[in-house]
C-alpha cells in the first residue's frame, strides 16, 4: 500500500518498480492499475510482458481486481486500438505492423513487465516504449541494472525524460569508468 501511495502521489504515476523477485511488484501495479481505473485516470491500459507470463498477468488482473484484458491471440481480438484493455508480448509488439499501431493509440496507462529488457536504448523494446503516448508508465523489473549504471539512465529517461539530464551529463556526474556499477555520488543518484 505504501509503495502504491508513493507511485500515485510523489511519482505522479510515473515509475520503476524495483524490488526483488517475489517481493510483488505485479501485486502493486495491479492496486495502482484498480485505483487509477476507479478515480476515471485510466480507461486505455496496455501492459507488455514477456510470453511466458502472459497467461499469469490475465490471471492475476481478473481474479485479484476485477480487471479483464484482452489478448491479441485471443479469438474475436478486434485490433490495438479495439480494446480499452490489452495485455500482449513486449516481443510482438515492438515489431511491425504492431509497434507503428501501438503508437498510434493514446493510452492512459501503460505498464512493462521485465523492463529490464528496455535498459538498452538502441533496442526495438525500448524504442516502442518511447514512443507510446501516454499519461502514466509503470516499469517494473528486479534486475534493473546489468551492465552498467547506463542500464538505470535508460530506464528512468522513459519514465521521466530529462530527470537525470543527458546521458553524457550522467555519465560525467556519476558513472566511474573503472568501475561502471559504482556511482560517484551514489547518495545524490539515489
């Protein structure tokens, strides 16, 4: 509940979910998903995860908050811009046709599952999240960094663009070339 007041008040609706494994990010983006649903902030939902966890994230968003979903595999899918509510594979949707028609539609909420997987800002997954139009994003993943602190800047710039300047601002600021896990100034990047 704490976490979920933090990222709907301080964070706007705009945030990285970091905690472990097990620790029940999908839990708190599912209370912040239900509450932005029944204040009227969030009618067009996209959530983007993995495939193998697609089936789970259906589960768990019905059973849990009431909240149904449609899947592009599912019979009688009428389209990305069909449904209020689409749950679909980060892998298919970064591709064409479906990352041009995902960016086409103004969605309210958007959140991605393994977000990790956008830490690289050349990649197709991380380009289709930049270019989704909309209110509130909700990155979640337990392994955040995994190359370098570079990982964080790419992940935090989708969230909130410009909040930690340029990447060579950031990289002058914080990153110790010897050691690129280790911040300069950790407590001033926290």
């Amino acid at each position: 509940v704490h976490a979920v007041r933090t990222l709907l008040t301080r964070m706007r609706g705009r945030a990285l979910l970091a905690d472990e494994v097990g620790m029940g990010k999908t839990v708190e983006a599912g209370l912040a998903t239900l509450e932005l649903v029944l204040r009227g902030l969030a009618r067009k939902i996209l959530i983007l995860a993995p495939p193998s966890l697609l089936a789970q994230w259906k589960e768990e968003m019905a059973s849990k908050f009431g909240l149904d979903f449609a899947i592009p595999d599912d019979p009688g899918f009428a389209g990305w811009e069909g449904h209020d509510r689409i749950l679909a594979s980060l892998h298919l949707a970064k591709r064409e046709p479906h990352a041009s028609a995902l960016a086409g539609v103004e969605y309210d909420l958007v959140v991605v599952d393994e977000a990790h997987h956008l830490r690289n800002s050349k990649t197709l997954s991380h380009k289709l999240v930049e270019r989704l139009r909309t209110r509130y994003l909700f990155l979640l993943s337990a392994t955040p960094i995994q190359n370098a602190l570079e990982d964080i800047f790419n992940l935090v710039s989708l969230v909130r663009p410009g909040q930690l300047a340029t990447l060579r601002e950031f990289r002058r600021r914080f990153v110790r070339k010897a050691e690129p896990f280790l911040a300069h100034d950790a407590e001033r990047l926290r």
